[in-house]
C-alpha cells in the first residue's frame, strides 16, 4: 500500500486510527516532505493558477498533530523550557544550508534547499518548501506548508501564512526571485508569481483586490481559486476611497495592494543589490 493510500486511510478513520500506524505513516511523511521529495503543494501546468495541492500531504500532517504526544523538549535539564507534540522534532540540517545563530527554529519537515540563508531569529515551520538561494530575514515566519522558491528575498518581519486546513485549500505560494519587502504579510493561499516585487508593508490576502494601474483593471481572486499577483508586478500599499455609508461623509478609506509597473531592467537593478548580502 502506498503511503498516500495508507494516509488517506488513516485520516478518514478519524480517532478511531490506530495510534502507532499513524504516527508511523507521519514519521515517514515527515522524512520525505523534509528531504523535498513530497510537497504540499506542486506546480501543475495544468491547473489555471500553475500549482495544485496534493491533500494527502496535508492530512498526514495532521494525522501528526493529532496523534503526537505532548513532552518537554527543553534544554539544559529545565533551564530552557519548550512543550510540543514529541511528532514535531526540530530539523537537522547540513552544511548547504546557513543558519546564523540567535533564536531561529526549523521543524523537521519542512524542506531547505542548497545555499537557503536564515538571519535570526526567524522560523519555518512543517510542510513548508524554501527553494535553493533563498534568504529568509530576520523575524520572517515561513507558515506549514507555504512553497518559497528559488532566490527569494524574505525580508526583515515579513510573514509568509500556512494553510493546513482546510486540507483542500491552497497554501500560500512565492514564486522563484520575488522580493518580498520588509513587514509585508502574505496570507489566505494567495499566489505570487515569479519576479514580482512586494513593497515593505504591503499585505497580501486570498480576498484582497489587487488594483492593476497599469492594465488598469482590479484582480481578484475566481470562484473556488486562490488570487494570483501576476508575474514581474511592483506591488505597493495603496487606499481606496469608502463610497458608501458613513465611510463616504468621514472621509475612510481602506488600505488595498497596487500594482503601480512591471519589473524593468531599473527595477532588476535595485533588486540585484541583495546579492551582496548573500
């Protein structure tokens, strides 16, 4: 049996499921989303917003929750106390990935590629993918099962959220050499496509319009699909105008992203200057 078949199994059974098999299953679920054979979610082609998600994946992560056994995880006899579930061991990690010391923490299934760089503190949590070359800032929270891709900035407090449940529900997903600008926040499955820019403060959700200046149209997300910020978009934090109610005669407005150009060689030249850092 295969261990999607088995996983799926397990989860239906709810908490009936025999213990050991579950945390059995999650123990080698857990190997394979560490080592990045296994995602949460993938690119697909075929799909209209270029991903999909594989359930199972999430379900099994649950099935690790779930069935994991609450023990200290302290260190030095007391001295530094942490509870969690005894399914949810920190990851280890090798020399291809940088880890810089001060209060960072990585959970063992979640899948760093070579060359991914950590400022403290900042954390990771399970399910969650970080492509080669990426660098996750300091403060920067990498939630269960977000896919980052190759040669992300994720600046300083920029919060990128996790999506386990619902378990078909996509999770968040950046795509490869997005800047991600300091304390922007990323939220609800929404999509960023490859080479966009996210100016410092801006705030991404599944239901956020986007408003395209450019194209001068406004993007929101499709019946039963995540929002997708398209491809090299510069995307800043804007208002708009409350026009109805009380909103109108106090003069409130609502903050909303905005999309105010496209990546041109100006824009890829300030961008080049993370590499410096690197």
């Amino acid at each position: 049996m295969s261990l999607q078949t088995t996983i799926t199994q397990l989860f239906e059974q709810g908490s009936s499921a025999l213990k050991d098999a579950a945390r059995a299953a999650f123990t080698e679920l857990r190997e394979e989303l560490a080592s990045g054979r296994v995602r949460s979610a993938e690119p697909d082609p075929s799909s209209p917003t270029g991903w999909r998600v594989n359930v199972w994946v999430k379900q099994g992560i649950l099935l690790g929750f779930r069935f994991g056994d609450n023990i200290d995880m302290g260190i030095g006899k007391g001295r530094w106390p942490f509870f969690d579930k005894d399914t949810m061991p920190l990851k280890r990690i090798d020399a291809s990935v940088r880890v810089v010391p001060g209060g960072s923490t990585i959970r063992d299934g979640a899948y760093l590629g070579a060359g991914v760089i950590c400022m403290p503190p900042m954390y990771i949590n399970i399910g969650a993918y970080v492509g080669d070359g990426t660098l996750v800032d300091s403060h920067a929270l990498v939630g269960s099962c977000a896919q980052i891709g190759k040669r992300v900035h994720l600046s300083a407090a920029a919060q990128i959220g996790g999506v386990i449940e619902p378990v078909g529900a996509m999770p968040v997903i950046v795509e490869d050499d997005v800047l991600v600008g300091g304390n922007c926040g990323v939220y609800e499955g929404a999509i960023i496509k490859t080479r966009a820019v996210l100016a410092s403060g801006t705030i991404i959700t599944g239901s956020t319009p986007v408003y395209d200046l450019p194209n001068s149209r406004i993007i929101k997300p499709e019946a039963g699909e995540p929002l997708v910020v398209p491809e090299g978009a510069v995307v800043v934090p804007g208002a708009r105008a409350v026009t109805v109610g009380a909103g109108r005669e106090w003069g409130l407005s609502l903050a909303t992203p905005v999309i105010v150009k496209y990546r041109d060689e100006k824009t890829d030249a300030r961008t080049e200057l993370e590499r410096w850092i690197r």
